[in-house]
C-alpha cells in the first residue's frame, strides 16, 4: 500500500492531556507553579486511529502513538506551521503519527519477509515512498497536500465570520489568530557555582570529545543513521582483523621454532646421540602413498578447472608457481611441503576466467585446506620426496 492510500484510510484521532504533577488540583497557584517547571511537560498528545481493521493489521509499534510537546517543535517548524498553536501542533502529531506508523509497517513486514526466508521487493512507488519519508518527510506530496489543506480549512473558517468582502480581503491578508496556545517553559539561568562547575569540564578533553560526539549523532536521515553503523562495524572488524593477523603470524612463528626442534631432535636420534627420547614417530608409507595419490589429484582438479593440459600451462595460469614442483607433484614422485602450500595460499590466478582468484579459493577435489591437513598429518618416510 502505498503512503498516499494509506493516510486516505487510516483515519487518525487525537487527544492532549495536560498535565498536573500537583495532588492538590484545587490550588490554581501550585498548579501554575507547576507549569514553570522545565522538567514537567505541560501537554502530551495521544494519537488513535479511526480504522480498526486497518488498526489491526499494524505491528504493535504503530497502534498508538504518544507524543510530547517538546518532541513536536521542531517537526510542526518544519511544517510550516505554528508550535505555539494548540491546532498546529495537533495537526502535526496527526501527520508524523500518520508517516511513522506508514514507515513502521513497511519495516515489519520486510523484517518477517527476511525471518521466513522470503524476501521480496518493494514496489517502485512504495520505495519512492520509502526513501522520502525516512530523509525528508515533510517534503512528501501527501503530507505537503494535507498542510495545504488544513492552512486553507483555518483560513476559510476564519473568513465565513466575516460576511464583508472587504473584511474577508483583509482577514486573508493578517496571519491566523490563535485561540489556544501551547506554552513553553525557559530553563533559568544557570548560577554561579553551576557555570563554574561547567567551565572546568571545558577545560578537561572528556568533555569536547562528548560534545563533538553529540553533534556528529544529530542525523537529519535514517540513512546516515545507517551509515555510522556501518563505519562503526568496519572501524570494529579492522580492529579484529589486526588482532587475528596478529595471532596469525605468532602461531606461525611457534610453528616454525617447534618444526626446527623436530628437525634436530630427529638429526640427534638418527646419529643415537639421543637414545633416551624417541621423538616424533615415523609416519608408515601407507601415509605416504595416500599423500602422493591424493597430490596428483589436487594437480589434476586444477587443471580440469583451468582447462590447462599441461604442467607448463599449469605454471603460466599460477603466479610465482614452478612448473617442476606441478610435473612432480603430478606423477607421484613428490608431495608439497607446508611450506609450499603455505606459500601457494595467497597466490592468485592470473589468466582466464578465474584471473585474480587466489589458489585456496578454487573449488579443487581436494581443496587447498584438505590437502594442507592431509600433509601436516602424513610427515614424512625415510626414502620419501617431499617438496
């Protein structure tokens, strides 16, 4: 439903409440008192609508709306009307109650479309409707249409008192008298040790960086709402990505230092320097048959997705890659090393339709992660080639 149908069918109803924060409601001088009170709200505006089937078809969010006058200010500014005006301002609750609550269905039922699985596009004019009544609401035809209606309706009421034309020519040319008038209360000045207590917190950085926070946070849009989400996931991710690398790269230090251990435990058991520590234990050649069947089979999947036929090929299509290790690895003679998988990880593709794909990322049989598992477990057979 688009916006315009959807004010035509609401019907929205209104009441204001005046509050009285004085439980004795006879004193009239406690209950002006009162009044002046900044931290009292004088009027608060409740908004219905008419239509209950239409009612009930709203999300819960949207079948009430409360406002106070405080919140109404600027929206009724915007307007174009009056916020000292008791009928102003209850024309502008009508009309952002009327676009919140528009606004609210549409993201209901895009957020259960999601949760269901079926996410379904909005159509064009709801869109257009959308996007306009989440930036710049009051520039919307429809609630242009309805200010243009009521101004016109205040005007015309006025003039029907005045049955001379020359009266009625001059009424159209004053601006509207106002019978009700919503008062708002002045904070006062602040005193001495407060103004001072204020100025020391200028003096401290904690202050302005509140401040300036506070100012950036003053969107006039959902969308740059939308958009300081995001820079703030982005600016957390980079975060965790710096933390993650860095794990990376110690994890890959204590690899290298413990593959060194290995290696001069090993020398010393091989020359009985050592007899009293077994080591690492051998892996049987049934491991190592596996690991050089499965190592042509990676070469071979490769070549099948790059549509290559030879290991020469094969070298050209793969950044800094040799095409001995590829002849080797794929007639069995040889098996990569951690190493050189490792290095192989980040290399790119650099022709044809994968061009730019790294080599982890193409869907081999085995792929790049199960074939760096299957070397990490098969180590290494005395007799064995390992490259």
């Amino acid at each position: 439903m688009t916006f315009a149908a959807f004010a035509e069918a609401i019907d929205p109803i209104y009441a204001v409440c005046v509050s009285n924060p004085s439980n004795t409601p006879r004193d009239k001088m406690a209950w002006l008192a009162s009044l002046s009170d900044i931290s009292i709200t004088r009027l608060t505006y409740f908004v219905d609508w008419g239509n209950t089937a239409l009612k009930r078809a709203l999300p819960p969010a949207a079948q009430q709306y409360r406002f106070e006058d405080s919140e109404l200010l600027a929206s009724t500014e915007a307007l174009g009307l009056d916020p000292q005006s008791s009928n102003d301002t209850c024309q502008a609750a009508e009309l952002l109650a009327t676009r919140n609550a528009w606004v609210c269905a549409i993201q209901h039922y895009c957020h259960q479309s999601a949760i269901a699985d079926r996410p379904e596009a909005l159509a064009k004019d709801v869109l257009d409707d959308y996007v306009r009544l989440t930036s710049y609401w009051t520039g919307h035809p429809v609630i242009e249409k309805e200010v243009q209606r009521y101004v016109a309706g205040q005007l015309l009421a006025r003039m029907d008192d005045f049955p001379n034309q020359d009266d009625r020519a001059e009424i159209a040319n004053k601006p509207l008298v106002r019978d009700a008038q919503v008062i708002y209360a002045h904070p006062e000045p602040w005193s001495p040790q407060q103004e001072a207590e204020r100025q020391a917190k200028t003096e401290t950085i904690g202050y302005w960086l509140e401040k300036f926070q506070a100012d950036n946070r003053r969107w006039s849009s959902e969308f740059e709402v939308n958009i300081w989400t995001a820079e703030n996931d982005i600016e957390l991710a980079g975060r965790k990505v710096k933390g993650l690398q860095a794990l990376i790269e110690a994890q890959r230090s204590l690899i290298r230092h413990l593959e060194g251990v290995t290696r001069t435990n090993k020398r010393r058991a091989a020359q009985g320097k050592d007899k009293a520590t077994p080591g690492r234990p051998k892996q049987s050649p049934e491991r190592q048959a596996i690991a050089h069947r499965f190592t042509a089979q990676w070469v071979q999947s490769l070549m099948v997705l790059l549509e290559v036929k030879s290991c020469a090929e094969l070298e050209a299509m793969v950044a800094a890659s040799s095409q001995r290790n590829w002849r080797r690895w794929l007639n069995g003679e040889a098996i990569p090393t951690r190493n050189s998988l490792a290095a192989l990880e980040a290399t790119k593709i650099v022709q044809g339709r994968y061009k730019g794909t790294t080599l982890k990322d193409m869907n081999t049989t085995p792929t790049h992660n199960e074939m760096a598992m299957l070397i990490r477990l098969t180590g290494s057979v005395p007799g064995g080639r390992i490259e």
